[in-house]
C-alpha cells in the first residue's frame, strides 16, 4: 500500500502582468521572520528583494478586492474576446478567502516524538475513537528495528507476535495498521501525524453492494464502475435529494459536514488551519433504491485548497498520459450527511515558521490575459475550469524536505486538435507561467 502524497511539484516560466515577460525572481519570506507565520511580506520587500517592477505594481491589487471581484472577472473574461479561448463549457470555483500566504510546509522525515509504547497505546486510542473496536489480535506494525528478522524489517508485522517491541521506549515503530477482514474494518496511522491518514469503518460492506475488495485495498473509486455510476459533479450543490443507507440528504448538506465538522474530527488541533475541500463528487448507486457519495478531496489552508499531486505527471511543458487523473488524491465515502464511512489519504504537513502572509495578488483578469499570451496562436482552446490553488514552484529550492506553495491561478483546457487538456499555471504573486498537457485514459 503506498502512501499518497498531496503536492504537485511545478516548474516554472516567467511572464509579466501586462506586456513583455517578467523577471526570474521569486517571493521570499523575511530573513528576521523566525517564529511568526503571520508576518506580512508588503509590496516594498517584495520590491527590494527583486520580486516586482512597475508592471507588477501597476496590475497587483489588495487580497479583499482580489477574492470579492474574481467571480465577476470570469464572467466578464467571457465577452472579452479572446482569440485563442472559448468558455462555452467553463465553470469557476469563486475562491472565498481573506488571507493568502507564501505556504511553507515540512514535507522531510521528522523523527518520532512517541516511544513504542506511547504510540502504541495511541493507537489503540484512535481504534476506538473512528472503528468503534480494537482487538489487539489485529494490529499490525512496522519498524525499522535493526533486530528484526530480514523478513520483518520495515514490513508489516503482528503487534502480539512481538510484545518486547511494542513495551519498548525506543522509537522505531513508524507504522500501525488494525486489519479486522471479518469486521470489515481497517486503519493507517503513521506515527508522526496527529490522525490516522486511512480509515475503513466497513458499513459499506454491510449495504449489499458488490466489491472484491477487502477493506485495507478499499478506495471509494474501487467501488465505482461506469454501470454504478449515477453523476460526476465538479460542484457541491446540484440541487437533488439522494437516499443514502443512513437517510436522505443532499450533496450541500454532505459536503458542509465532511469540509467543517468532519475536518474538526479528523485532522483535530491541525483543523485550526486545515480542513478538507471536497474536489469532486460522484454519485454511485448500491442498488434500485439506494445511493453512495464518493468524493474526491484534498486540504485546504484558510480557505484555499492545496492542489493534490496528480500520479504520474512529472514532466512538465511537455506531453504525458495518466489514466486516471485523480490517483493521488484523497478519498472519501459517505452514507448519510454525517456519516463518512471510508477516508483514505489525507496528510496534513506541518505548517514551519517561514510561511508569510501576503499583500498583494495578481487578479483574474490578468492572469487569464498571461494565460492567453503563452497559449498557442491558431488554436482555441476550450476552458473547462479555473481556480486559485496553491501549488509548489520548482525556482524555491527544497531545503531539508521543506516544500514552498505560492497561490495560483489555475486553468484547466481542452486542445480539440490532438484531444488532450492542458493545465495552464499562473503564479499569482509574480505572473510565472507553467502548464502541461495530459491525455484521459
């Protein structure tokens, strides 16, 4: 089973806000900044660190008037007449936020802070608290103990079969996992996290649907095949009432859950800054009369979400094929409005002291205007969605395993000429333009 990684790692290229391209800079936090994350980073050390001329100042606007004039943006982006874009099929995700940060994330191997016993007795705690059971027959570790059998070393071992590990107060078990195949129930938990980042309560099991699947391989698109599917939505609110397993609700009432209380419950102190941010929704029918959601997630930060790393897409400016574009991000089963039944991959990173918070952002209007400059000239491309995301730029260097996301502007288009989508980048604290193409399996 492979741990799946939220990031999407970018490259960069450079253009300016209005005309020419801009210069190869990036936006840096403050040297002094070593314990505030709310430090602001303003228009003139923006400027002083070479991050901004008179094209950028002239085009930057406050963050309130960015996010409270986007949506209107977009709709006026449709009527002004842009040679190489339609918006017959678009739609946009109105950002709703009032803070936006130069994102630092500590993304390295972080030495474990819990001793065997300690994390073993939490997640015996965590059993309980999300499966409602926890049978030590069925708790399963692994370790990087040096006196382990070949055959143990860093593999997935029975906790009972190994007593001494478990009481030991050395700190060599990174990983628990409760598999109860009879129960249907099944739990991940890296030692270093708050939460678990994998969770099977096994009710689904329990509905009669069809799956091979036992619960440790069980994603929520593992039990969606075409003739089960009802709807894909890419909003969270399409107006129609569903008869889950657990009552009749809508996709609004299920979502406001999952992305408010749920977060609370999942991610706990984390949750102060982070909540999940329902992606995409899928409707699946477990039979004639009743239905499931299936949600495709990632994080948010303050409002923002983190842009989930697409499996397979590692080079960019170029051309690659992925079968299925949402791989690596999270997943999430639901069979009532308050009841999530299977959660799979959601890490929260730690948030490190170099996040600054910043001023100024590059509006819709002008990113969709760079957007269109660096697409190709006798093509129409059809803009199927935008959004602000924050996403990784390759030009900040990964020290230590720390990871930098700056906010983005981010279109996703369709080339009716080869059939493939594109996804276009605009960095939007500095205009850097970034894209790479992808065929759907």
């Amino acid at each position: 089973m492979k741990k799946l990684i939220t990031i999407l790692i970018l490259s960069a290229m450079l253009t300016g806000c209005a005309t020419g391209t801009g210069n190869n800079v990036s936006a840096t936090s403050n040297e002094n900044n070593s314990s505030e994350i709310s430090s602001l980073i303003s228009e003139e050390e923006l400027s002083s660190e070479g991050n901004t001329d008179s094209i950028y100042a002239d085009c930057a606007k406050d963050i309130e008037s960015v996010c409270n004039n986007a949506e209107k943006e977009f709709e006026e982006a449709k009527n002004k007449g842009y040679d190489n874009i339609d918006f017959l099929a678009s739609s946009f995700r109105a950002p709703s936020f009032r803070q936006c940060y130069k994102l630092c994330l500590d993304a390295k191997f972080i030495p474990l802070h819990l001793t065997n016993k300690e994390a073993y007795d939490k997640f015996m705690e965590l059993c309980n608290e999300y499966l409602g059971e926890c049978e030590e027959e069925s708790i399963y570790l692994t370790s990087f103990n040096k006196n382990l059998a070949p055959n143990e070393f860093e593999m997935p071992i029975k906790a009972t079969e190994h007593k001494e590990l478990v009481e030991s107060s050395e700190k060599d078990i990174y990983i628990f996992q409760y598999i109860n195949n009879e129960n249907n129930k099944y739990m991940w938990w890296n030692t270093k996290n708050v939460s678990p980042h994998w969770i099977v309560d096994g009710e689904i099991f329990e509905t009669g649907i069809e799956t091979n699947k036992k619960a440790q391989c069980l994603f929520p698109s593992s039990l969606l095949p075409e003739d089960k599917v009802i709807k894909h939505y890419n909003g969270k609110d399409d107006g129609e009432v569903y008869n889950l397993p657990n009552g009749k609700t809508t996709i609004k009432e299920a979502v406001d859950y999952l992305e408010n209380e749920y977060s609370k419950i999942l991610l706990k102190e984390s949750s102060d800054y982070y909540s999940l941010y329902v992606w995409e929704t899928t409707v699946g029918d477990i039979d004639d009369e009743k239905q499931f959601f299936s949600f495709y997630t990632t994080l948010s930060y303050k409002g923002i979400p983190i842009e989930p790393h697409l499996s397979g897409f590692t080079i960019y400016g170029g051309t690659i094929s992925a079968s299925d574009k949402h791989f690596n991000m999270g997943q999430t089963l639901m069979l009532g409005k308050d009841n999530v039944d299977v959660i799979a991959s959601q890490i929260a990173y730690p948030i490190t002291n170099n996040t600054t918070e910043l001023t100024k952002l590059i509006p819709f209007e002008k990113a969709m205007d760079i957007a269109s400059e660096k697409l190709s000239e006798g093509t129409v491309f059809s803009l199927r969605e935008a959004d602000l995301i924050y996403s990784k730029v390759q030009l900040d260097t990964t020290i230590d395993g720390e990871t930098t996301l700056y906010p983005h502007w981010r279109f996703n288009f369709f080339n009716p000429n080869d059939n493939k989508y594109l996804f276009a980048y605009v960095n939007a604290v500095n205009g850097q333009f970034d894209y790479f193409t992808y065929t759907k399996g």
